[in-house]
C-alpha cells in the first residue's frame, strides 16, 4: 500500500436515526471509479470485517479506482447505540444512511454493497431502498425468504463436528485443567447450531418482504461461498432459484475448500479478487476525481 493511499484513509461519522455511526472513507489517488463501495459486516463484526479482510479489499479496491466506506453498525465496534437493540431492521437503517453519506462526500451517484455473512442479508434489505445501490456483492449470505432448516440444521452438525473433535485434543483437555475452558459459551454455540445472539431474528425484521426486495432490485449480485461452507449448498440451490424468479442472471463464485470466513490467505485473496474484478467492470474510471 502506497502513502498516499494510506494517507487518504480517514475516520468520520455520520447519523442514522439520531445516533452517530462511525466509518473510514478510503480515497483513491488518481482516476477514480464512477461507483463507491460500501462495506457491511456480519452479526458480530465490525468496520474491519472477518481477519481485516474489509480493510485489505478496501484499500486494494482504493488502488483500482473505487473510493470505499467501511463503518460500524449502531451497537457495534466504535458506533453509537445499545448492541443489545441492534436488529437486521437497525443495520438496513444503517447501510442506507452510509450510501446516503458516501454520495454526499465523494460526489458518485453509483454504490455497491458489499455484504459478510449477515452483512448479506442487510444488503439485500437494503437494495431496493435507494436506486442509487446497483451492484451487491454478497460472502456466505445467509438464505432469505425461503426455508433455511436445511441450512441451520447443516451449520448445526458442522458445528457439533468440530467440537466433538476437540474431545480428541491434548491442547482442550489442558484448557479445561487450567480453567480456560468456557463451557457456557460452547453449550450455547451447540444449542445456537453456530448463530450469534439475536441472529434468532427479531420481531420487527420478520415484518420485512425479503422476497420483494429480492426480486426487485434492479442491480446485478455476485454470490461468493465457500465449497466447506456446510449452508452453501442450500443457499447456492435457494438463491439460483430465486434469481430465476427475479428474471436476474445467477452469477456466483465457489472458493474450493474454503470455510464459511474463508479463513486462510488463499481463500480470502480469492475472494477479494473475484469481487475486484467484477465490480470493476460494472464500473468505469473517469476522467479525475469525483468529489462532492
């Protein structure tokens, strides 16, 4: 990363409903894209995504062109707002306002949404809510408006999977010896199936028509999943089916052997590159910079 780059890195906040929400603008140096990116975290995450990989694409997408906001949902990271009230509703509220922002301070009338994990379902929330979001880029989404027990219920033995075999393991029966095993917080991740608290869904979220926003946005959506990802199979069937539906072309990308967080770097640069390149052509350079 060059120190102009770095340089063109800046925290500012901006308001959702009465409360400040924090981000970092990412400002490209030299012909800028005409479209911004828009990065949105999953449940228990925030600005900097799963192992800083919104950051790393951030700042690559900044050197092709793109400028890029990364920002906390309310009641997470460095945002104002009780984590305890975040729902889905919350975090849709959220992403419209920071393309509200974006717009605003970089003068672009085009914004993609990038989406992790729950960040997906946020995205797809959201799309239909601004018609200046025309691209979503969606990693390990979750299934919407449609049934996901098929979906849980694999997350679910994947993650009994793991803990069963950890039994087998020198290093647990060690932490358990030297009391640094949580046992409460393993039985709630077995009983979860591997959800988050609150990923249950809130009241006021089971009120949003999924399939509408579906399958009336107008922009393109890229599906990026990885083939270990025990829901992937459900959701790449569900979503195929869905896209169909919205007379939407099914584009879509399957990390071979990665995990639901695309834990390695192989797996993450694989990921970061797939999205680059095809954001990059949905969205041209321009002549300078585009400030507003």
């Amino acid at each position: 990363m060059s120190e102009i780059t770095k340089l063109r890195e800046r925290h500012l906040f901006f308001p959702s409903q009465g409360q400040r929400c924090l981000g970092v603008l990412h400002e490209p140096d030299g012909a800028w894209r005409d479209g911004a990116l828009v990065f949105l975290h999953g449940w228990a995450g925030y600005r900097i995504g799963p192992h800083q990989m919104f950051t790393k694409m951030a700042r690559r997408a900044a050197e092709r062109g793109f400028p890029c906001l990364r920002f906390d949902f309310r009641g997470r990271g460095d945002s104002e707002g009780d984590a305890g009230a975040t729902t889905l509703s919350t975090m849709i509220e959220d992403a419209v306002a920071a393309v509200e922002m974006v717009c605003e301070e970089v003068g672009v009338e085009r914004v993609a949404l990038i989406g992790d994990c729950s960040g997906s379902e946020v995205a797809i929330g959201a799309g239909v809510l601004d018609e200046r979001i025309d691209s979503l880029v969606l990693w390990s989404a979750p299934i919407v408006a449609g049934d996901r027990s098929a979906a849980d219920a694999a997350k679910r033995r994947s993650v009994i999977a793991t803990y069963a075999a950890k039994l087998f393991r020198r290093e647990t029966w060690a932490k358990l010896a030297g009391g640094r095993l949580q046992p409460r917080m393993i039985l709630r991740a077995l009983l979860r199936g591997g959800k988050g608290a609150g990923e249950e869904g809130a009241e006021q979220d089971r009120e949003i028509d999924w399939y509408r926003r579906f399958v009336e946005f107008q922009g393109e959506v890229l599906f990026i999943y990885g083939g270990n990802d025990p829901t992937a199979p459900s959701a790449l069937e569900h979503y195929g089916e869905l896209s169909r539906q919205a007379g939407r072309e099914f584009s879509y990308h399957v990390v071979e052997g990665a995990n639901h967080a695309f834990y390695s770097l192989g797996w993450e640069a694989e990921v970061m590159n797939v999205g680059l390149d095809w954001l990059a052509g949905r969205y041209a350079r321009t002549g300078g910079e585009m400030h507003g």
